[in-house]
C-alpha cells in the first residue's frame, strides 16, 4: 500500500509549504486515505525517479478518489466539471463568434443545466465552483438572447465588475462615447478585481482548492462569451488585465458591437506573448493540461523531480540550449517546431527513467501553448497529438483523454476547421462518461451474497 502514496504526485498540484515532513504511519506504512493528508504537508517532496506502479496503471477505473489526487469525489467532480466547462465555453463562443448568437444561448443553457444536474455531496467549495460555473453560463445565455432579440440589455443580478462593464459597453453601442463606462474601465484598469492573486500561493489542500475557486470567480468574470478568444498557459491576472484594455479601447473608440470587440481582442496580443523559456520548458506540468496549456482556472504546478528537475545543474544547462534552440526555430521556421520539440522528446526518453514522462509531458505541453500563442495553429495541433496514445501516468488523471479532445477542437476552430465542433462534442461526451464513471465509484460497493 505504501505504493499507492506516489499514485497522485503527477495528477495534483503539490502545495506550497514549509511545514515539516508528516510522521510516518505505524509500521511506516500508509493507509491509502491518508495520501491526500500527507501530500496536504509533505509540499516539496520531489517525485521519485521511478516507481514499479506506474509500469502497471491502465486506463481502468478506480474507486478510490486518492487515486486521482483527491480527497473526496465531490473534488474529482469539481475537476471534471471544468473540463466540460471549458470545452463547452468554446463550443458556445465560437457560435457568437460566426454571428449564431441564438446557437450560442442554447449552448451556455445547456451547459447551465448539465451543471446543475451533477449530484455533490459534502465539498462546499465544489458547490460553490458549480454555482459560479452556472451564474456564468446563465448570464451569457442572457446576453446572446437579448442580443437576438434587440432592445435595451437588461443585465442580470450579481455580475461581477468586468461583465458589468462589457454589457455596459455592448449597450451604448452606436450611441457615442460611454463615458461611465469609460471611468470604470479606467478604474479597472488601475485597482482591478484580481490584483495581488498569485496562482502559485497555496499552503494545503484547503488553500489550494479556494485559490481554484477565486481564480475561476475572476476568469468568468473576464471571460468573453461572445469570440474564441481563448487563453494559452495558465490563467494569470494578466489575462483578466489584457480583456480590461480592450474594453477600455472600446469605450474610448466607441466601438461596441460584437463585432468590433472581436476585431478589437484581436489586435491585442496576448498576455505574456510566445516564447519558449526554461521555467515554461522544465517546470512540473499540472495533471488537467486544460490548466497549465488551455487556460482553466487552476493553481499551478509547484512540485519537483528527484531526476531531471529544472533546478538540477546539468539538466537546467540541456533546458537552456534547447529553449535557444526552440527560441530560434519558432522565429525562423514554425512549421520546424514539432520537429525540434520530438527531437527533445527522444533525447528525454532516453534517461530511462519513469518519471521522464513528466518532463515529455511538459516539453509537448510547451510547445503547445507557445505555438498557440504565435497563431501557428496547424504546428501546434501536431504537439497536441504526440500525446497520443496515452501512458501510465496519464491514467491517474481523470478525463485525460477528454481534455484533449477538447484541446485539439479549439485549436482546429482557430485553423479555420469547423470539424472541431465534433471535437468538442467528442470532449463533452468524454467528460460526461466520467461523471458516469465517478458516480458508479461512489456507489457502495454490491455485497457479495452469502455462501
């Protein structure tokens, strides 16, 4: 059993802490439900370089939430909802985008009603996610059909400041400078919701789970419902700042129709801009890829390795050459970079060692984002694939494969390839058959009849 403590090292966000290693157990062996205790303490333990487990996982279910890096399945549920959250957001704000705000409403309905038909348990800050996830949908069906139907925009209840000022905008539209809504953009701009949120500040389990919650709160409330314009790496102020300018430039310029605020995001680059970089190259990658690759809401990854981590010398000197490498390869040629980044897989994949996939996953993920990032949007679904087919440690994640799926649909809609509606669908499907699966694990288990 004492095997099954390193079963969630790559699937959860190990805490930030400083607290002393926890005691170990009576006899030094772990009971499985004290893993997500002790990894709430231990913080900066680094991965082991190999573990006998993982050569055995499979893409068997597991009734066991540990096992997916959680303490609870309302934990896991919270997780899987953001999957379909956020593949369904696309879905949604690619219709607004192609002029189908009636399909857009019907879109964030169902995904408001899908939500709300989720059985949750005990987990307050999962009920609290959920709620947050509906209030978002429900306020942009809203939108999209009082946009439909022409009129005064009649905002809902209990929207946050960011949304407050976009309808604010899309209301004055065609009818001068707003300059209320001016002010308040400026205001934004100087003092805004989430300044001084540092998505790498957590102590513990508790911690960890409300930071994904305020991070969640503030990307919802930035959020676009009416374009794709999706993030690309991690959710960070930075991306709450960047849909404050451009509501800014809009009430500035009087620009506010669907349409102009699309063209205006599109002219604003995106937060942190492309480019590779050693941290973004050889740091842990988080076990929802959706997090630290498609922009969902969630803590960072702060864990590290025992073999090959970005701090270890002679490894952070192969990181520097290669990011120079791919740092130069992205401004000469994109369409090499999947080359250059399967070049790096090889040479990774070579030490041999287990956790080596975490550092795979990572220079894949890498390329990912950062190929996103520059629009090199074809070179950036050929990374995406060599994910495929799907390892040992992919299997402690939940929905791995459904978050993918929903990776590669935005990235195809963002080509210009409409199939990847179908690939949306695909990931929606995939995380509902999740759900299916985690309300089977929670079930008690059927008693074996008498002999």
């Amino acid at each position: 059993m004492l095997l099954w403590m390193w079963l969630v090292w790559g699937c959860v966000d190990q805490p930030n802490s400083g607290e002393p290693q926890a005691p170990p157990s009576p006899g030094g062996v772990a009971h499985p439900m004290d893993k997500a205790a002790d990894q709430e303490v231990v913080g900066h333990r680094p991965i082991p370089a190999n573990n006998p487990v993982w050569e055995a996982l499979d893409d068997s279910f597991h009734r066991a939430p540990e096992f997916y890096g959680e303490r609870s399945w309302d934990d896991v549920i919270m997780r899987v909802m953001g999957h379909y959250e956020h593949a369904a957001r696309d879905l949604a704000s690619n219709r607004a985008g192609q002029g189908d705000l009636a399909g857009a409403a019907e879109a964030y309905r169902r995904l408001a009603q899908w939500l709300e038909g989720i059985t949750l348990e005990h987990s307050e800050t999962a009920q609290a996610m959920r709620q947050v996830y509906v209030q978002a949908a429900r306020r942009d069906a809203s939108l999209c059909e009082q946009l439909v139907g022409g009129g005064v925009l009649v905002p809902p209840a209990g929207m946050g400041p960011v949304s407050n000022l976009r309808w604010a905008i899309l209301q004055s539209a065609g009818q001068g400078q707003n300059a209320r809504a001016l002010k308040e953009a400026e205001r934004l701009m100087e003092s805004s919701p989430w300044k001084g949120v540092d998505i790498s500040s957590f102590r513990d389990f508790e911690a960890r789970h409300a930071l994904r919650l305020e991070l969640v709160k503030h990307a919802l409330d930035s959020a676009d419902p009416l374009s794709l314009d999706p993030v690309w790496g991690y959710w960070t102020p930075e991306q709450g700042d960047r849909q404050v300018r451009i509501l800014h430039k809009a009430a500035g310029l009087s620009q506010g129709t669907p349409a102009q605020l699309r063209a205006l995001a599109r002219a604003e680059p995106p937060a942190g801009g492309a480019g590779f970089t050693v941290d973004d190259l050889g740091r842990l990658p988080t076990g929802d890829s959706y997090v630290d690759v498609g922009g969902e809401p969630g803590p960072m990854a702060i864990g590290v390795l025992e073999r090959m981590d970005r701090n270890d010398p002679a490894h952070r000197e192969r990181l520097v050459a290669w990011v120079t490498q791919l740092n130069q390869v992205l401004l000469d040629s994109p369409s090499s970079v999947p080359s250059a980044i399967e070049g790096i897989v090889k040479e990774l994949d070579r030490a041999g060692h287990g956790s080596r996939y975490y550092n795979i996953k990572q220079a894949r993920n890498s390329g990912v984002r950062q190929l996103a990032k520059g629009q090199h949007w074809q070179e950036a679904l050929e990374v995406l694939a060599s994910n495929w087919p799907l390892h040992a440690q992919d299997f402690e994640c939940p929905n791995r494969d459904g978050i993918l799926l929903g990776l590669q649909g935005r990235l195809m809609l963002l080509s210009g390839d409409v199939a990847g509606m179908d690939k949306l669908g695909g990931a929606m499907a995939a995380a509902e058959d999740w759900m299916a699966r985690i309300e089977q694990g929670r079930s008690p288990m059927p008693k074996q009849p008498p002999r």
